[in-house]
C-alpha cells in the first residue's frame, strides 16, 4: 500500500461505525493473506527509531501471505487508535503493531478490549496480567549494544567527557544512558557522561542546540536516544566530534566520524512473529532479547576505533551473547550518591526492577527531572 492510499485512509476515518463493520465483513471474507499494520510516531526515512521498524516490515514484504500496510507521523493521542481501527476495518488487518512508547496506555489497551479477535503487538510496553491477552508487548535489550558502545567511547575519547543526548526520562532510555557511560568506565574509570533531555522524542532544534552545548563543555564523543539521531550525529561530526550510533547505522551519514552504535535487528524478529501468528500460535504477551536473540546488535567499528578497542568490545559483546555476563551488579551508586545495588548483588537484563529504572549512575552529569 502507498502513502497515497494511506492517506485515504485518513479522510475515511470519519466513516460511521457501521459502514466500517460492513467494510470489514467484506474485505476481511476475500481477503486470503495475513495482513500487518504497522504505526510510526515520525517519518518512516529518518536514519532511526522509526526507520529500524520500517526495516522490519520491510522483510515482511519479502514473505509470501503477507500484505503490509504503515502509517507515518502519527501522534501519541487518539489518533494512533483511528489509525489502528482503520487498518482494522478498512484494510482487514489481524496482527498490529503500534511501535511508539506512547501508543501503548491507554490507546493500544483500548482497542485490544474493543477488537479481542485482533493481536497488537506493542514496542516498548509493560504488558501485565491485567491488560487483554490479544495484546502483547516486546522490545530489546539494546543497553548490552550501547555497553559494548560505551566502551568503544571510552578508548576513544582524549577529553574523557562523554555526552548523550535523550529525550525523556523513562526506563528504557535510563538504562541506555547508565549502560553506556558503564561500559566507557572499564576502558576510562574517570570518564563521565553529560546527559541533556529535550523533553520529547523529536526535537531536531533542542537536539541541536542540546549537541552545541555538551561540544562547547568540551565532549569529544557523543550518543543519543532520540527518534532521529540524524541532527546528533551530523551536528557533532560536523564539528569535530565523534559520534555512537542509535536505532541504526549512522555510519552512511558520518563516515570519518562514526565509532560504532547499537542497532535493532528488527528483520529478524517481526518475520519470526507473524510465522507464529500464522500458525496459529500464540506471541507472547511479554517478549523481551538482547544479543543472544539476535534483537540487537553493534555497528560494525569506524576506522578512528583502535584495536585494543575493538578486542575489548569484541571480548564483552561475546560474553553478552552467550548469557555469561551481568552489566548491573553492586557495588553501584546512583549520581547522587546513594546505593542502588548493594555489593554482591546483581541485576540481570531479565531482572523486573530494571524496568522500573528511575535513576542515574555515577558518573553521569544530569538529572531525570
């Protein structure tokens, strides 16, 4: 389906209840492939989040009894559930996915009670036993990726002053920003990272003005966890710094810059996903994988990375794969300086308190709020 078409789709969303249950007994009785939706929060192109879940539907393309149909720059409010509905019952869609962090409470739950013979599969959410069982939640442990990241940062770095450019303070994004300067620790113990909230995920002004500002107090090497890296990432290369990758490669944008990043392999979980739904069998409602899984993986290293560089990365990222090695284990203290891992004990990525992070570690200059 082409955006032409999509957009179609927006002008019949004001069609009335039950012209669309009549749309869909039509469509939905002749239609003999499974059909996919997917939602985006930004554009589709933008060398990030959005565009390593385009990639992702994309392989869903190559397969056989499946039709794909996306949707673009739609807001978290009311409208990601038109959307949604429209892709219900205008395109017959059975196997949904919401991709934006937003879209989950209350919109993707809504419509799971409203459509239980639907499966949305949501990116990002915490799916619990209260929540409707055709509705699911997955996402990656991609903080192993900006750990093996990280520690390329801290080999790299002269200054030994990291930045990081985030745009909201919730779990996921906190355990990117403490994975990362964690990592850049065993390469550089004294490194620390600078973290500049913008305050929401697409921000390219703040983002800019956020990437001027950690240059000008003297980083050398920066990261980000926004939709589009893209402002980050040619800002800073452009004024000399080095950057690390997010979402995805970076490197066709800043070449002579690039030091390595941590990617989503989506290509390889939504085939794996509707291969499932087409069974007949059940996704679960709460998926979560790392480098073992192949969920996520590191950027292959720049050619400013030096080689003890990369035989550290290259020793830890093997360790994360096989299962073998834990990234939060005490003693670790927040930037405050209070005890948020006691000494002996650890937090392993499947461990639930780590996706209830609220907190920055040592060694991080910022505050979540």
């Amino acid at each position: 389906m082409t955006f032409r078409q999509i957009s179609r789709r927006r002008v019949l969303q004001g069609t009335s209840a039950v012209a669309l249950a009549g749309l869909t007994s039509g469509r939905q009785a002749f239609a003999a492939d499974t059909t996919v939706g997917f939602v985006y929060v930004g554009s589709r192109d933008d060398y990030g989040y959005n565009q390593a879940h385009a990639a992702g539907a994309a392989a869903l393309k190559k397969m056989a009894g499946v039709k794909v149909v996306e949707e673009e720059k739609v807001p978290e409010t009311d409208a990601v559930e038109k959307t949604m509905e429209s892709m219900i019952n205008l395109d017959g869609a059975t196997l949904l996915f919401p991709t934006s962090y937003g879209y989950y409470a209350p919109h993707t739950l809504k419509l799971g009670a409203k459509y239980p013979k639907v499966r949305f599969e949501h990116a990002g959410g915490l799916w619990t036993e209260k929540d409707p069982k055709n509705v699911g939640s997955y996402f990656g442990y991609i903080d192993e990726a900006q750990y093996v990241a990280g520690i390329v940062a801290g080999y790299s770095t002269k200054t030994g002053k990291l930045g990081f450019v985030a745009a909201k303070p919730i779990p996921q994004l906190l355990r990117n920003v403490n994975s990362f300067i964690l990592g850049a620790r065993l390469a550089n113990p004294k490194a620390t990272l600078q973290v500049i909230f913008t305050g929401d995920w697409s921000m390219p002004v703040k983002e800019a003005e956020a990437t001027n500002s950690l240059i000008d107090s003297g980083v050398d090497v920066l990261t980000c966890h926004v939709d589009g890296p893209k402002t980050v990432m040619e800002n800073a290369a452009r004024r000399g710094a080095m950057v690390s990758g997010y979402h995805v490669s970076a490197a066709p944008l800043v070449p002579k810059s690039y030091l390595t990043g941590a990617e989503w392999n989506w290509e390889a979980v939504y085939p794996k996903f509707v291969k499932m739904f087409q069974a007949g069998e059940t996704i679960p409602n709460f998926y979560r994988g790392g480098l073992k899984e192949g969920v996520v993986k590191v950027s292959p290293y720049g050619p400013m990375v030096s080689e003890e560089a990369k035989k550290h990365a290259d020793d830890i990222k093997a360790k994360l794969t096989a299962g073998s090695y834990v990234i939060y284990k005490g003693p670790l203290k927040d930037n405050k300086g209070n005890t948020v891992i006691a000494a002996g004990a650890s937090q392993g990525q499947t461990d639930p308190e780590l996706e209830k992070m609220g907190y920055l570690v040592e060694g991080v200059i910022g505050a979540t709020s």
